[in-house]
C-alpha cells in the first residue's frame, strides 16, 4: 500500500515536476532540421536515397534530382550527399564538375548552351559563343542580372552531325550560323516575356 505524503510547501513540487517530466522523456525528440534539410523539395532528395538505399553508386542519380529540385548543386548540398553516401566530399565535387549537366551556381529562367568540342568548333562555335555574348550582354558561364539567362559552354553534346549546335532551355539546334543562334535565343526570351 502506498502512503499518501501531505502536501506542503517543501514536497508538492517535486511529484510535480517528475509528472511533467516523465510525459517528455517518454516523447521521442524530433531533430530539428536547418538549411537544405528544412527546404520541402528536400523530400524528393530523400526519396531518392532511400530508393537507392544511400549506396554510393547513386552519386549521380541523387546529384541529378538535387539539381532539378533545387535548380543547382549548392555547397551544403554537395556535403550532405558526400556524408550520405560516405564518399570523399573530392569525389563528388569531382562528379559534379565533370559533367556539364550540373551547376553549382544558380541558374537563370533560361539556359543557353554552346558546344565547343572539336567538330562544333571547328564550325564557328566559338563565334556563334560570342555573338550571344554581344547580343545578350552576359559571358559564358555567368547568368543575366535580371535572372533570364544563364549562357555556358560544354566541351562535347554528343551530336557532332549537327555541328555547331546550340542547345537552348533543352532543345538542341544544330547547323546554326551566329545570327541564326541569336535569332533563336531571342525568340525563346521574347516568347517568355509575352506570356
């Protein structure tokens, strides 16, 4: 039988303070999430990992949903996938920079990209490069100041039969003259501002 201590001044508080205690050590302590983990679109990304269980070998399909939830590969972003998939934090930046699909800058609303590999170049690549630069006041690798235009350069896109080519928010044009590429891009933005 348990005896029953009258309250006072000197005892009350502390049966009260374990009550209010136990109810919280028994409450399963959620971590609380900053950055990147914070962010919605981080959901997919987790997704991802759990699909591919956080094997390494994942690096590039985890690097290329990163990149469409987020728009690039930020600094946090490429330190938590290294930590996840226990790979050296080189070797992702290492795939990362490697492929010209992934940024690890922002990108504008739309992305200019021109091929300079040797077929391409030898087509005048690098002058349809800097008519576009002219034209839209932007170098390669950098985006507008107003955030719709985001120009680069690959080394090589793989269709070297319709060299030089320009790919365009995705689309790849081929055979362009430099005049013709500016035509194109501006057509894409002029489209863009008229919606």
């Amino acid at each position: 039988m348990a005896s029953h201590v009258p309250a006072t001044s000197s005892t009350s508080p502390q049966p009260v303070a374990r009550e209010r205690a136990a109810p919280a050590a028994r409450r399963k302590e959620t971590p609380v999430k900053s950055g990147i983990e914070a962010d919605p679109r981080f959901k997919i990304i987790e997704h991802t990992l759990k699909r591919f269980h956080d094997r390494p070998d994942a690096l590039i399909e985890v690097l290329h949903t990163a990149q469409e939830s987020f728009g690039y590969l930020s600094p946090e972003m490429l330190d938590f996938t290294a930590s996840r998939l226990n790979l050296p934090q080189s070797w992702v930046y290492g795939v990362a920079t490697f492929y010209h699909f992934f940024s690890l800058t922002p990108q504008g609303e739309h992305t200019c990209t021109v091929c300079l590999g040797t077929a391409c170049y030898v087509k005048r690549a690098a002058e349809i490069l800097t008519a576009l630069e002219k034209h839209f006041g932007v170098s390669a690798g950098e985006t507008t100041a107003d955030n719709r235009l985001s120009l680069g350069t690959a080394r090589c896109l793989g269709s070297c039969g319709l060299a030089p080519v320009v790919v365009i928010d995705g689309d790849v044009a081929g055979k362009l003259a430099p005049e013709e590429s500016v035509e194109r891009l501006s057509a894409v933005l002029n489209l863009e501002t008229a919606r």
